[in-house]
C-alpha cells in the first residue's frame, strides 16, 4: 500500500486513485454490457483502436443510449478530464487488461468485488479520515436476511406490485454493500413467495429495484457512482434509466451554507438536494452539481453502517473539512442534538446522529431499522439518549454480538462486523411500533464463529428467525437455543423482555455464553445493594487531567502518582515500585487537583480483561492514576469489604454489566457510569463481618492474582484468591455459591482468553 502523502500533492494523488477507478469501474461494467449487447464493442477493441480514451468515449456514448446513465455519465466525464497523451493511453492499457483479469476469473461473480476493491483504495486515501469501515459481505448478508426474513405483519414482499411501493435506504452507502443485501434479501424472499417463475419476472424485479426501491446517500461522488453500479451489475441485460443514489453536500458552500450530509435531513428546511446520476438530474458536465430535489418519504427500510468518527483526539469527525469549516459545522451539529432534545451525544460521535436520523427515516408503523455501530452503544454513557428514543419507538428484535476473537492465519477478523478494524461492532435490528412495552422483547444472538461467506451467513439468519418463534421464555427463566452448522456450534439465542433494557442493553449479553449472561443478571439483581455514588464521597479525576496537569517524574515529591495500566500489577495491595510522582506543570492548581481528588482506593478504569488481574487496589499513599478511578470513601470502615467486593466474582460481574465493551477484552468504566455500579451496602452489614473483612483483606492483599481467565480457572478447582473473597461473601451474605462449572464457563469465555471456541 502506498504511503499517503500530505498537502496538495497528497490530494492531487488521492483523486487520482479515486477518478482512475471510476474509469475501471464503468470499463468493468462496459465489457458486461457488450457481453449481451451486440451493439457495443468489447473493450479488447480498445487495443487497436487509434486511441484508447476516444474508443472508450464513443462506446460509452453509445451505452448512454440504450441507458445505463446513472453509472456511464459520470465515468465519462471523468474519462473526458483526463489528458489526452501516452501516459492517459498507458494507464488505459492497464486498466484494460486488469478488467479482462477480473472478468476472466470469474471474480466478478464474488458479491461486492468492485466494493472491495473500492475499499482497499479508500482506506488508502480518505477512509482514515471519515472513520468509514467495510461491512464484510457476510455481516451484511446477515443483516439483510434477518432484516427481510424476519416476519412484519406491515410488510408485502411477495408481488411485484407490492415490493414497488417498498422503500429502502441506506443514507450512509459507501459502496453500496448493505444496499446490495437488500436488494438479494428482497429478490430471495420474491422467489420463495413463488412470484418469480420466469427470468422476465427477475429482470421486471431488478428494475424496479433499482429504480423505486433502493435508496442510498453518501457525502462522497464516487462512493454514489459504485453504489449503482453495484446494483446495476446485479442484472447486466436490464437498462437503468433512473436512480435514487445521491452524493450529499458537506461543508461550508459558496454561498456560506453548512452542510452535514445526510444529517441535513434531521432538520426541518424547505428542500433537501443532492447530486445525482440521471439525466433528469440536469448534468451538464463534471463540474455541474447535478443537483437535484430529494423528496420526503417514510422508509419501510433503512440499513446503514454510519461512520464512527468521533470528537476526541485526533478530530476526525468531517474526514477532509478544514479546520475552520469544522469548527462551524461541530457548531451546527450541536445545535442539532439541542433541537433534537440529544445534548451530550456528540462524544459518541456521528453514529449517534445516524442512529437518530434513522428514526426520522422509519417514521411509518412497523418500519425497520438495521445498523452495524459500535459495541460501545450498548452501554456507553454519550449513547444513553440514543438508547432512551429507541426504547420508546421501537422494538428492538436482535442485537447480535460477535465474540469471535479472529484468526490472522484464515483471515478472520476480530469483534467486529467491518473489516479492517478491531473495533467491537453489533448489528441492531429495532421495529417501530406503538405497542405497549410489555409486549416487546429483544432477541440475543451470540455467535462464537462469524460467518465467513454469503452461504453461513444465510443459514444463520434462516435458523436466526426459525428459532426465534421457538423461544417462549426469557433467558432469566433458564431458555436459550444453540445455533448449530453442520454439527459445528456457531452461537446461541435468546430472548428478554424489553423493558429490562432501561439501564443497560449490554447486560444480557456481556459474555459469549448465555448460562453467563443469566448469571450477569441475577447478580445484577441481588439485595441490599447500593450505589458506589453512596459510598464515596468523591470519584476522580479523568486521565486527561491528570496529563493536563502533571508530567511523569521519578524524582521522590509530594505528588504521588500511578501512571499507566496495571498488567504487570498482581496484588491488592499496590507495591511500592508501582507508585511513582508526577511534576506539576500548572503550579497551584496542579497541587489543588491532587489533594481533591488523590485517594488510596482505586478503580480500573480500562481494564483489558486477557491480560489483567484486578479490578480495585489499594496504595500505601494517597495517589491520582491515568488508568483508575480514585474513590475516596465516605466511611473508611468501608474499605476492606468494598475493596474485596469489586474483586469477587460478584463484583466483577456487575462491573462489566455495568462498563462499556468497546473491543473484545477491554471495558471501559466511565464516570457517568460510576453513578449506577452496583456495590454492596456497608450500612446493611453486621459491623462484626465489616471487622472480619478486615482481617480477610489482610490475609490476601499481598498474595499474587493471576490474570482473569487463570484465576477463575483456579476457582473452578476451589483454589486461588477470588474464590477465597467468593466464599467468604457466600458465608457472611448468604449468596448463591456460584458452581465450578460457572468459574470454568468464565475462565474460557472469549472476552478473557482471546481465544475462539
């Protein structure tokens, strides 16, 4: 991969990339076409022409005629600004013989070639900027099928009739993928419905998708362009005359206009327009905006993977936007989460917009929204609002997890749903409905093994929806279901009431394992507990501060502090040489944060669960950390018990229900979610176990813990630290013992080993 460069040479070079592969885009789709058509000439032709770039401009002329303009008025346009000379023929030649490859392969045939290919030249220019990720072809298979498949008594697939009248968009398209396995999952469920019992009927089908059907936005042109042609090459022999994929304004205009994209549309206005691809949008040359109006409709459908980017640092959230045209449109945005009563929601970044939006799309009675966003939404405090409105419109049907840790080796990738990150994503399937809450419940879906192609992805979400209507109880009564391939265990399902969601969606499903996940809540409901908000009088201070305010230092002062992760830490008691100084670089106000907040009770605050050990330790001084939560406590009688809670298994549970899951094994524990963690309450303990606590803490404090997975595989066998604080909670609190099978189920589950099962 080339070494982006910066400046305007960089630009000048990173539209290169982008023109020269929508000429090998349309060259691609042009060979398909003279394939069926008689009339156009095969693009082996070009080889002899007198030039290269006049072949290409005539044939696509002639192409424009039949049709086929949304994907052949841009690429020649594009063509039409190259220069003629030898280099612009070389390049030609090369492109020639690179399609001839591809279509000779048969490689075309793979769903989402030209995406892949789209998107190994985005990351390689503008997709580090926008945060954009690849929906793989799998999890988009997946999504479509569960998103179709799934029975809506609102919805008529099964006539060409009634599938005209459907609408379905995804307002943040990229290449089109998740628009792609919309169109598959609505052509599938049009054959199974017996409606198709002739090719015309499949060709009158694409058209009409193609057409009416399938809507798509992105902010970039020739992520549009690929979107169509991407629908287009679903059927080579059916001419397209319209389309309903647009390019999206961003920025400040000329006119001094903000622009935000397809979040425009969250706002009320008087239009709302973008750049099309048909003649009916007015195109006149490359440099014409082709701007047309973009009507306003309910959709039966949105499907989306949005862009992740969010506000902290590096500031990627408007991708190439300078600096003083983000400034105002971050301005704009705000007061857009003010208008739509969702202050707070920018720290979660522009999936949280998206989220929104898709509620404005999917306004009518049982349309459905389905995303591909970060695992963070689940629990993540910037998301909460995000989470209240859907809760309050929709029924959430499935929010499938991924708990497979990947194999570099068979080129799986970790946590995620995209490819090229190792980001934890779910896929979430919510329904828009006026039925009363306690109607609506939330299926699981767990899988250990993500689908590696189309064919898995498609027997998944077929036992997915079948076994759904299995499900009678709630996981809470003991009810679960495999889901099995072919002998091979890809997962499990089940379901729970939707209002238990109120606090949390990340709860049921923390763990691979749904026996864990019904552990997770149970203890979650355990009595006389509390709050840590009622137990400490103060909570600490952030990492940033701490680095706003101090430099590390290993000079001996009166600033103590605790600088980095705990991987190597193995005790409660913190040892000495983990404690070291920081130099104040703000004077007074430095000295005043540290004697605010420093304390010797501290919280992990990121903890990565494969290679740590401890969730709370103490220090011999009072100290401020990058990596904790400084707790100072309300009643120091406290403190023994508190410290040996949050490192029992029972406390360990309730802080991972409780975090954010952002990848695989790290959690993330902000302050916000301090004020909701469950801890025991000292106030309802015998002052007698409070002083047997005491003496226990002083038994193991200084005893080596091993890291998470091997410490509960310890406890299975009776052994080992943690179960020694479980026992002594299960005797002096009269909690459920919690069995070696469940210690074991623990110790191997994949947040822990990084393993697959």
């Amino acid at each position: 991969m080339a070494r982006r460069t910066s400046g305007k040479k960089g630009r000048d070079r990173d539209l290169l990339y982008i023109a020269s592969f929508i000429v090998f885009d349309a060259i691609v789709f042009h060979q398909v076409i003279a394939a069926a058509n008689p009339t156009i000439e095969p693009i082996a032709r070009a080889e002899t022409a007198s030039s290269r770039q006049d072949f290409f401009d005539r044939q696509w002329t002639e192409i424009l005629r039949i049709d086929f303009a949304p994907v052949f008025l841009l690429a020649r346009d594009v063509l039409r600004s190259f220069p003629t000379s030898p280099t612009t023929e070389r390049v030609l030649q090369q492109m020639v013989g690179a399609a001839t490859s591809v279509l000779s392969s048969g490689v075309l045939l793979k769903h989402d070639f030209m995406g892949r290919l789209y998107h190994k030249l985005l990351l390689r220019t503008t997709g580090r900027y926008y945060a954009t990720y690849y929906t793989s072809v799998p999890a988009a298979t997946l999504l479509g099928e569960l998103s179709i498949r799934t029975p809506n008594p609102q919805w008529d697939l099964a006539s060409l009739k009634s599938i005209s009248k459907f609408r379905a968009i995804d307002p943040a398209c990229g290449s089109g993928t998740l628009v792609s396995a919309a169109y598959s999952a609505i052509r599938d469920a049009y054959i199974l419905a017996g409606a198709a019992t002739t090719p015309a009927d499949l060709s009158r089908l694409h058209k009409v998708l193609v057409e009416s059907v399938l809507h798509g936005w992105d902010i970039l042109d020739f992520a549009a362009h690929l979107t169509l042609t991407t629908l287009s090459l679903h059927s080579e022999t059916v001419n397209i005359r319209a389309s309903n994929v647009f390019a999206l304004p961003a920025g400040v205009g000329q006119d001094g206009r903000i622009h935000l994209g397809s979040l425009d549309y969250l706002q009320p206005q008087e239009s709302f327009s973008g750049r099309g691809f048909t003649p009916s949008a007015q195109q006149k040359s490359l440099a014409d905006n082709r701007e047309a109006e973009i009507a306003a409709q309910d959709y039966d459908l949105v499907m989306m993977n949005p862009p992740f980017s969010r506000s902290a640092k590096p500031n990627l959230k408007f991708g190439y936007a300078d600096p003083k045209a983000r400034e105002k449109m971050n301005r704009k945005l705000g007061l857009l989460a003010k208008s739509l009563g969702a202050s707070g929601i920018s720290k979660a970044g522009l999936g949280a917009y998206f989220m929104l939006l898709g509620l404005k799309l999917a306004k009518s009675e049982g349309s459905r929204i389905s995303i591909v966003i970060p695992r963070s939404m689940l629990s993540g405090v910037s998301w909460a609002v995000v989470r209240r409105h859907y809760l309050q419109h929709c029924e959430i049907e499935y929010v499938v997890s991924n708990y497979d840790p990947g194999d570099s080796a068979q080129g799986i990738d970790p946590w995620a749903w995209s490819e090229n990150t190792k980001l934890g994503e779910v896929l979430i399937v919510a329904r828009t409905t006026k039925a009363p809450q306690k109607e609506r419940h939330t299926t699981f879906v767990n899988l250990w093994r993500k689908p590696s192609n189309e064919v898995e992805a498609v027997l998944i979400a077929n036992q997915v929806v079948r076994r759904r209507d299995e499900l009678k109880a709630s996981i809470e009564d003991h009810e679960y279901l495999p889901l099995d391939i072919r002998s091979v265990s890809y997962g499990a399902i089940y379901r729970l009431p939707q209002s238990r969601l109120a606090v949390s969606w990340l709860a049921p499903c923390v763990f691979a394992d749904p026996e864990l996940n019904e552990l997770v809540l149970r203890i979650l409901k355990l009595p006389n507990m509390t709050t840590l908000p009622a137990v400490a009088k103060s909570m600490g201070s952030d990492i940033k501060q701490v680095k706003d305010h101090f430099a590390p230092s290993t000079a001996l002062n009166a600033t103590p502090v605790v600088w980095g992760h705990q991987g190597h830490m193995r005790t409660i008691q913190m040892a000495v040489d983990d404690v070291q100084y920081g130099t104040p670089k703000k004077g007074a106000a430095s000295l005043r944060l540290h004697t605010g907040n420093a304390a010797s009770f501290i919280l992990a605050e990121r903890p990565h669960l494969s290679t740590e050990r401890l969730l709370a330790m103490s220090t011999a001084v009072d100290v401020l950390t990058t990596a904790f939560w400084e707790i100072q406590l309300r009643n120091p009688a406290a403190r023994s018990v508190l410290l040996l809670w949050l490192n029992s298994t029972y406390g360990f549970l309730q802080y991972l229900a409780s975090a954010t899951s952002s990848m695989g094994d790290i959690f993330k524990f902000k302050k916000g979610q301090m004020l909701t963690l469950p801890v025991v309450n000292p106030d309802t303990i015998d002052p007698v176990v409070l002083t047997e606590a005491d003496v226990l803490l002083a038994s193991v404090q200084d005893k080596p813990v091993l890291v998470y997975s091997h410490e509960f595989g310890l406890a299975a066998t009776g052994r080992g630290v943690r179960h020694e604080i479980d026992q002594f909670f299960v005797a002096k609190l009269g909690l459920q013992p919690i069995s070696s099978a469940q210690y074991m189920q623990i110790a191997r589950d994949p947040i822990l080993t990084m393993e697959r099962r």
